[in-house]
C-alpha cells in the first residue's frame, strides 16, 4: 500500500490511517512498519460468501494528511 501511494516507510507509518470495510467484521489489517496490506484473521469463503460465485471483500483504506 505504501508503495502504490508513493510514500516511503518512515512517512507512512507516521501517518494516521484505518481501514474500513463492510459489516462489523475487520478481515483486513495494515501494517505500519513495511506498509503492507495483511489479513486480521483467517478468512473462510465457504462460510462468508456460502452459494455466491464470485467472493468479494471491500474495503476502504483512509490516510489522514495531504496527498
């Protein structure tokens, strides 16, 4: 995530930053020291999409600052 939005590790972990997703539930986690985009826990398709084909997690990553 850090390198898709062009900042280098010491000003991103300075940063303010929280990812949002849908429901109450936060499958997806970012870590500050290498900026990458990492799973909070075991994600089960089986049991969160059941009969849907195609599975789909959203979620937003909100970074304070100017960009």
């Amino acid at each position: 995530v850090a390198k898709d939005l062009g900042l280098q590790l010491p000003a991103f972990s300075d940063r303010g930053f929280r990812i949002v997703s849908e429901g109450t539930k936060q499958y997806f986690s970012l870590d500050g020291k290498t900026g990458h985009l990492v799973t909070a826990e075991r994600i089960d398709r089986e049991q969160l999409c059941r009969l849907v084909e195609q599975c789909v997690l959203r979620c937003e990553l909100i970074v304070e600052g100017e960009m």
